[in-house]
C-alpha cells in the first residue's frame, strides 16, 4: 500500500511539473505554431512516469496530463481533436513504461523517447489531417500540411526531451527515494 502511494504522487508531482512545462511553452510566443502546438519540455516528465513506474502508472499520468491540458488549452473545435491532440498524445508518452526493465541502457532510454515522441506526431498529423483540413493552404496537400506543420515543433520537442533526459537519465531512471 506505501509503495503504491509513492507510485500515485510521485505520478500526480510529475503531472503537474509537466502541466507547468505545457503553461511555460503557451505563454512564450517564440515556442507557438500559428494554429496550435508548441515547442515543449512537457513531454519528459510525463515519461519519466513510465521509465520509473512502469506502463500502467505511464498510462495513467500520460491519460490525466491530456484531460489537464485539454482544459487548460481551452481549444474545443472538433470532438475527435480532444482523443487525438490531447488524450491519445498523453497516453503516447506511456511508451516509455515498456522499456522500463532496459532503461539503464542509454539506447533504449533515447529509443522510448523517440518513440514517444513519434507517437505525439503521428496522433498530432491524424488530427490535422481529420479535423483541421480547411487550414490547409488552397492548392497544397491536406496530408502534407498537417505531415509538414508538425513535424516542426513536434520534432523539436522531442530532440530537447531527448537530449535533456539523457542528461537526467540517472534521476529519470532511479527510484533511489524508496
């Protein structure tokens, strides 16, 4: 039951740590795209629950960080954007849980934050691609607009979460508080 309570506010501490990255890069207008999306550092504490805590608290910490910054964005256009912009991108970062037994390996460390990031992407271009059409410019592809447009800053973030939770991997990676 303890270590089951560490679990869940150790989860709920690096949701909100996260929900601060997400509020820093909405507010700094240098890390916004004209229709949404940013350049963020969010992606990495919610991660960081896999790597320490496994898929399940990953999942869990990724699904609630969504739901959170769905309601902090404000954005409603589409029903589907809600799953596919906030709540299948925060469940994405869950990814990570999956290598939790090889997480001391710095190649499975960066290859689960790649592959989160990856999945952020993916989730990111379905949606502009299903529900955010008409921003298309006239003339280009609907599927290279939305492929091109996130790519950006989706790509970004995932380099930064990269290179900083390389540097933190020790402190990701260890549960030296139990």
């Amino acid at each position: 039951m303890r270590n089951q309570i560490r679990a869940i506010t150790e989860t709920a501490i690096l949701v909100a740590l996260a929900t601060v990255f997400q509020i820093i890069s909405e507010t700094v207008p240098i890390m916004q795209m004209p229709q949404g999306g940013s350049i963020t550092l969010a992606l990495l504490p919610v991660m960081a629950i896999g790597f320490r805590r496994g898929f399940k608290y990953g999942l869990l910490g990724g699904t609630v960080f969504g739901v959170i910054s769905w309601f902090l964005d404000g954005r409603i256009l589409y029903l589907g954007s809600i799953f596919f912009d906030y709540i299948f991108v925060g469940m994405s970062f869950a990814v990570t849980g999956l290598f939790q037994t090889k997480k001391k390996r710095a190649l499975f460390f960066l290859l689960a934050i790649f592959l989160g990031g990856l999945f952020k992407y993916l989730f990111h271009t379905l949606s502009g691609i299903l529900f955010f059409a008409q921003y298309a410019p006239v003339g280009k592809s609907v599927i290279w607009y939305s492929v091109t447009y996130n790519f950006g800053y989706c790509a970004v973030s995932t380099f930064l979460a990269m290179v900083i939770g390389f540097a933190l991997k020790d402190v990701i990676t260890d549960l030296y508080l139990q």
